[in-house]
C-alpha cells in the first residue's frame, strides 16, 4: 500500500523488502524501516489518498496484463490469417496439408476472432506447401518458414510442426536439422510506454544466431521502431537496436486487413505478399 514499484520499495524499505534481510539485520534496523514505512503511509493519507485503494489499483494492473494477453491471442490470428491468405492469393494450390483448419474466411474482425476463441477455436500450427517448405505458427517465435535438411520431405503439416518445434530452442541443433527461410515476431502492444519492452521481449536471438531473414508485424509502428538505434536513452526516446535485427516490418493492421485494410493500402499488402512469395519459394 505505499503506492511505489518493487524496485522503489527495496531501495526504500531495504529491510522490511526482504525475509533475509530481515533476519540477518538487528532490531534497530527493523525499527527504523518500520517507522519510515509509518511515517510514508502517513505523508500518503494527508496527501488525501487512502492506502487501502492501492490493491483495487493492483487489481487493475492485473486486468490491465490479462487484457494484452487477449489482444496479442487476437493479433496472432490476425497474423496467421494474413499469411494464409497471401499464400492462397499467390499459388491457390500451393498449400498441401494443414496441421489444423484455417479461420474461417467470414471470421476476420478482433469482434468476431475473440468469440472464436472463446468457442474454442484453435489457431492451425503449420502449413505444408508443395514444394516442401513448412510454415509454423509456434508462438516463439511466432511464424516460421522453412524445410528439412536430411533429404526427405515432410509428409505432413503435422511432422513437420512437430520436427521444428523439438528444436526451435535449440539454435545450434536447429541449423543441423532444418533450414529457415525467415522468422518472425507479431506484436501488438499499443501503449507506447511499453511498446520497446514488449518488442525487446520478441528478439531473443540475433539475426546472426538465427542465419536467416527476421520480420516483425505490429499494430503501432513508430518512428523509433521503424529507424531502429543504439540502444542508448535518448532525450525520452529508447532507440532500440532490437529492431535492426528484423529484415522486414509490417504493419499487422494492413496484412490482416480485416476492415479493408489490404484494398486501402495495396501496396503494403502487395509488398507483404512480394516477401512471403520470396520466403515460400513459390
């Protein structure tokens, strides 16, 4: 209830912070943290603020995560749906197998995507195209293209997700095994304060440990995002050097295209489409 971070809290509070601090300080020091602590909830309520509302604050914290954790389930069909959708605009025929069923063609709106979801929907996990590449939808990352290295094709979307999700977290095992065609993140954070966390999150490994072409697709695309930097704090800008690790950007909201996106900006669709043709082999 004092209304500060963790890390504030521990800075603050060195000793009540912490059951090992605690028992390795002497009373005094208790004492003393205990009467700051007394003495800041005070200050607090003649500032004309309860303590008390702080946990109804915590709570809303919570919502406030479960709610982006609906929004990126959304935004991730969104993003299955537009590269489905550019691989059957570009070769009707060039998808064999499906591990899974593609979102139904009248089901593309957050609204509707949501209501699928809570019905059960579950999002296909691959795509086996003819020439023998896969497309995986592993969730981390989020989408990726590629084919085996030993000579032999998948015979289905289903051996196929299952050979690339035994070694996706194994990057040196992974480049014995398979090879990848591009890697991507799908992000949809639309606060800005979080926006280049959230993207940091997405970028666990370099282009070079990966050897392959990286995209991000996100809901809000700043300038900073766009330009990449230093990693270095500027005025009040985090230049995030993540970004230079992805090839390709796109804007979610135009290659999902659930509102018409894709006929209002055709050149964004057309140019997403240009790269998973490239990616696909097709």
């Amino acid at each position: 209830m004092t209304g500060v971070s963790d890390k504030q809290r521990r800075s603050t509070f060195p000793t009540l912070s912490s059951v090992t601090a605690r028992r390795q300080s002497d009373r005094a020091a208790v004492a003393a943290d205990v009467v700051r602590l007394n003495a800041w909830l005070a200050w607090v309520r003649e500032q004309g603020f309860e303590p008390e509302r702080f946990i109804d604050y915590q709570r809303g914290l919570t919502i406030h995560g479960n709610t982006q954790n609906v929004s990126g389930a959304v935004g991730h069909v969104g993003a299955v749906c537009a590269f489905l959708d550019a691989v059957e605009e570009i070769g009707p025929d060039a998808i064999v197998d499906m591990h899974g069923a593609h979102v139904d063609a009248d089901t593309r709106s957050p609204e509707q995507i949501l209501d699928w979801i809570d019905a059960g929907g579950k999002v296909p996990k691959a795509a086996l195209l003819k020439n023998g590449r896969a497309i995986a939808f592993p969730s981390d990352p989020d989408v990726a293209i590629f084919t085996t290295l030993d000579g032999k094709r998948y015979a289905t979307a289903a051996e196929a997700h299952a050979a690339y999700d035994a070694v996706r977290r194994q990057p040196s095992l992974r480049r014995q095994r398979i090879h990848e065609f591009v890697v991507g993140e799908v992000k949809t954070a639309t606060d800005p304060a979080n926006l280049h966390e959230r993207l940091a999150l997405g970028s666990r490994e370099t282009r070079d440990e990966v050897r392959t072409d990286r995209f991000l697709m996100m809901s809000v695309l700043t300038r900073e995002v766009l330009r990449g930097g230093t990693g270095q704090q500027s005025g009040r800008t985090l230049e995030n050097r993540d970004v230079e690790r992805f090839s390709d950007v796109f804007n979610l909201h135009f290659a999902w295209g659930w509102d018409g996106g894709r006929t209002r900006h055709p050149e964004h669709w057309e140019t997403f489409k240009a790269r998973v043709k490239l990616w696909c082999g097709l």
